[in-house]
C-alpha cells in the first residue's frame, strides 16, 4: 500500500476515535446528562478537525478522487458525492466551531442548536468515511500503480497529524489524554 494511501486509511481510523470523543462531550448537552461538556475538548477536537483533516485529509482525497473519476468508474456518482461531502464538512465545521466558540464567551446558545447542530456534524463524518472505506478506498488498490502513485505523490505534500503522530502532541496533548481515558473506560 501506497504511504499516502495508507495515511489516509489511518486518518479514517483517527476520525472514528476523535468522533467518539465528541460524541461521549456532547452528550452532555442532552437534558438528562449527568455531567456539563468539557468545553476544552469539544474545542480542541474542532481546532484539530479544522487543522488536519479539513486541510490535508479532504483536499488529499479531492486530488486522488479526481483521478479515479478520470477512469470512468462505476462508483462516479458516488465519489461526486463525495467531493461535494467534503465542502458541506468544511462547511459544517465552520458552523459548529462558531456556536461553540460562542459558548466559550459566555454568548447564550440554545442547547438544542448545538445537540442538533454537533451530531449533524458528527452523523455526517460517520456515514462520509465509512462510505469511502466501503466503496472507493479498494478502488486505490485495483486502479494505482505505482508510476500513479508517483504523479499523485508529486501533488499531495505529505503532513503529520498534529494529534495521533507520536512526536508532534504538544498542542493536542489534554485531547489526546481525554480521548485514551475514554478508551480505556470501555
Ligand atoms: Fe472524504
Ligand atoms: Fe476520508
């Protein structure tokens, strides 16, 4: 498997466990919750969804999705909604990070906005990457060779995932902490 092939399978793995970990916080904004979020980590995930798969995952996958659509395959349509899934993540995103920043400032925000707003988000990722896995991923391994991989190699810049890569945790370290505790309660 291609490095950045299997990056991207690894990233998928990561995402799961990072929305597990906003999953676990923003249930504590249901009525029956026990506890209140930790607003630290609700903020830090979006700040690392916003810095690594917003910025390589998606744009990686644009590029390599793009050259699969070049070979006319079966799952074209799929993999156009795909493309499209990925600007309406940004998107998303964007909007959750905002109502959550608001609540960082003390702003009133209803708490069903942000119930209906964060698990939107969250379903949204879930189905879009299980998607992929199912249905384009083992395109990459029937379709590449490796003189393709080369040319995709010579587009995407390879970078580390500032959370799940051992040696760059500093500025994710309480996340990365809080989502290992939650791993080992289960
Ligand atoms: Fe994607
Ligand atoms: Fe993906």
């Amino acid at each position: 498997m291609h490095k950045i092939q299997r990056q991207l399978h690894v990233d998928h793995h990561h995402l799961q466990r990072l929305l597990n970990c906003l999953t676990t916080e923003i249930d504590c904004y249901d009525f029956d919750s026990k506890r209140a979020a930790d607003l630290a980590v609700i903020l830090s995930a979006l700040d690392y969804v916003d810095t690594y798969p917003d910025k390589w995952h998606h744009p990686s996958e644009d590029i390599i999705f793009d050259r699969l659509l070049e070979k006319d395959v079966k799952e074209s349509k799929l993999i156009e909604q795909l493309k499209q899934e990925h600007k309406e993540i940004i998107l998303e995103t964007g909007k959750i990070h905002q109502l959550f920043d608001m609540v960082a400032n003390d702003c009133i925000v209803p708490a069903d906005e942000l119930l209906g707003g964060a698990r939107h988000f969250i379903t949204l990722q879930r189905k879009h990457l299980e998607k992929e896995n199912e249905f384009v991923y083992p395109l990459m391994d029937v379709l590449f060779d490796a003189e393709e991989w080369k040319a995709i190699e010579s587009e995407i810049k390879i970078q580390d995932d500032p959370l799940f890569k051992k040696q760059s945790k500093k500025e994710f370290e309480h996340l990365y902490q809080y989502i290992l505790d939650l791993e080992n309660e289960h």
